[in-house]
C-alpha cells in the first residue's frame, strides 16, 4: 500500500473516532436468539431484527437440512444458468400468494432487490420522490439509476403533492417509500400516498422489510395492516432475514414487473442465486409466520409492556405498533456510553449514530422478538433506568 494512501486513509479513520462515531464487530457465539454470548459476555439481545423467533426455529433448521442433503450448499450459478431449483421456485409462488401479487422473485440481498426494481423503474429522464428517511439501499438505488431525485419531508404529503405538482407529465414518476421506517420505527401514511399516486398516475413502490410478518392478521406486512392491496401498492419488496429470520429479499407484483426484472435487472441476472436450502428454510418459516397471530400478540404486550416502561422514565417513544422502539439522546457519546452501560449489565441494545441518523438524533434502537419475554422486558427497563443516571 502506497503511504498517501495509507496516511489518508488513517486521517479519516481518526476523524470517525474523534465524532464518536467508531464501530465495531462483535462476535456471536451460538445462535439467534434473545440469550446470547457476544464477545464472551452473556447478554439478552434488544437489538435483532428476527422478530419472530424465528432464526432459531427448529422446524425452520430442519427444513434447511433437509434441502442441504438434496440439493448441497452452492447454488453454483444465476437463476437464468441452472442455480434456479424447485426450492426457489416452490418458495417464489409461495410469496406470490402470501402478498397477493401475480407472481415474485427472489433476490439473495434487500439491497440488490431495491437496485434492481429502481434501475428497471427509473432512468435519467425520470423522477423519483422519496421520503427522506428511506432505507440506504432506496437511496442509494435512486442515485445509481440516474434518475432524477424529489425528496419530501418524513410523511409529509403534502410536500410530496408540492413535488409531484412541480414535475413534468412527460416522463416517468416512480414513489418509493419504507413501509416501516427502519430507525424511527413508524408506518408510512400508505393509504394517502397511494391515493396520491393514483391523482398523479405516478407508479408506488414500498419496502416493506419491517413490516412483513409482523403487521396485520397473517403477517401480511403494512399493506395488510391498512387493508390495502396490489391495485394501491403495485411495486412490493420484503426481505427474508427479519421477521422471517433466513436470509434473502423478494419484489412481489405483476407478472409484467417480473418478468420485466427477470429479462433486464442486472443486479438479479449477473449474481448466483441464493442456497436452495435458504430457500427451503424460508419457504418453512412463512408457513409459520402467515399462522402466527399468537406470537404476534404477544410481541403486541411486550411492545404495551417496553412503552409503559419507557413512559415512566419520561423517555419518548413511537407508537407501541411496530418492535422498533428507539430512544432518542441527542448525541453520540452520550448514546454510546449508555450502550456501553447496557452491555456492561448484560443488555445488548446498539447505540445508532449520525450518518446512519440526523445530527443530534443519536439514539438506542430497542427492537424486540416474540421470543423475548415479559420479564426480559422489565429487567432491560431497570437496567436502563440505571444506565442514564451516570
């Protein structure tokens, strides 16, 4: 390595330590679940997003198992090669009746499902409006596409109205929003957008990552949850690795939009697909999930239960509905120094910092599992009662 470049590099490096901004890895030992061991501490995790338990869900590693026998452990090449097996596409029509779309598509990352759909969607000729506190991978993706960028206030609409009023009929207006905001933890007013992409014949895409198996009766995601459906959200993605607790993402739609993916998505035809057995095991755990109203219920009374708690400590809070619970302390050592305090008395709850949120919105990001219990719940309120008073 060159020195400029080492020299450089440790410049900027010094500078993310200097704003109390510097992370680290820590080392899982054992599986996912609400006890565990990081870095030879045991400690209960407030900071995973298997919403469900279902990560470690017997019937869920059986059925990866099972597929590992059949099928082995790489998928060896693309979908469009010979890496698509009846695993992927078993689960591919099992996604498509869950949502209630036409057809879906399996993509091995959140991040490469969200470049696909917005590259497809959008080129430079068109606009895109986005919420500002969409996920990195929309914005990211909008960047990529050359498209043109309209952001709006957080569930303002009508600073989006404002937008899409000021743009051109001529070309192409693409809406894409989180379902669940993954940091603040609240629902995108999709009711109202949708009605707004109907006046301005603009196209709505949600990420519904948050959301999916865990809002609404079946676990249909945010959709469910306001009663709406493929004609209101035409454009759905959902990832797999959190409340459905494998690994992976999809997009839901039409078959036009799929296929449309399929034939000219560079991020879905240039990767090797993802492990049948990944396959297989999810196809296991949205059995589960679409049946799971009692542990939907019950991360309902641990979500009542934390917002009681909080609300005692005088400490703000979103609405108890989705299990992102964050605590907002404005700055980042403070944030930081009471993680450390948590994680010292055996909680794991991350501290969140700028860039990934707004300067002076430094916060701990709660999140809870269905696997968690009552009792866990109150022991991290007096834990954390302790922790700010230093």
């Amino acid at each position: 390595m060159s020195r400029s470049l080492e020299i450089s590099l440790e410049e900027r490096l010094a500078g993310v330590r200097a704003a109390g901004r510097w992370r680290r890895t820590r080392v899982l030992d054992g599986p996912q679940r609400p006890e565990q061991v990081i870095d030879g501490h045991a400690v209960i995790a407030f900071c995973s997003n298997d919403y469900l338990g279902l990560a470690d869900d017997p019937a869920v590693a059986a059925a990866a198992r099972e597929a590992l026998d059949r099928y082995g452990v790489g998928a060896g090449a693309a979908h469009l090669i010979n890496g698509h097996t009846r695993a992927h596409d078993e689960l591919e029509q099992a996604l498509a009746r869950f949502t209630g779309r036409e057809r879906s598509l399996v993509f091995s990352t959140g991040y490469m499902a969200n470049l696909a759909l917005v590259q497809v969607l959008a080129g430079r000729h068109d606009t895109v409006f986005e919420d500002r506190l969409n996920h990195a991978s929309l914005i990211d993706a909008v960047r990529l596409s050359g498209a043109r960028s309209q952001r709006y206030r957080h569930a303002d609409i009508e600073h989006l109205r404002e937008r899409l009023e000021k743009v051109p009929t001529n070309n192409q207006r693409l809406i894409v929003t989180d379902g669940v905001f993954s940091m603040d933890g609240d629902l995108a007013p999709l009711p109202q957008l949708a009605a707004l992409a109907r006046e301005f014949d603009a196209w709505l895409m949600v990420d519904d990552a948050h959301g999916l198996s865990v809002l609404g009766e079946t676990g249909g995601g945010s959709c469910q949850h306001f009663g709406l459906g493929a004609d209101d959200i035409p454009i759905l993605m959902g990832t797999l690795g959190k409340g459905f607790g494998t690994a992976g993402a999809f997009v839901a739609g039409s078959d036009a939009l799929i296929e449309t993916l399929i034939q000219t998505a560079r991020p879905y035809i240039y990767t090797t697909a993802m492990p049948a057995a990944l396959a297989a095991a999810t196809l296991a755990s949205l059995q589960i999930a679409e049946a799971a109203g009692d542990r939907r219920r019950h991360l309902q009374h641990l979500l009542r239960r934390l917002g009681e708690g909080l609300d005692r400590l005088g400490l703000p809070h979103p609405s108890p509905v989705t299990p992102i619970q964050p605590v907002t302390l404005g700055d980042s050592a403070r944030a930081t120094a009471v993680a450390e305090r948590l994680f010292t008395a055996g909680f794991l709850v991350p501290a969140i910092r700028p860039p990934t949120v707004p300067e002076g919105e430094a916060r701990l990001r709660i999140t809870l599992s269905a696997a968690h219990t009552t009792a866990q719940i109150d022991a991290l309120l007096d834990a954390l009662a302790l922790a700010l008073r230093d």
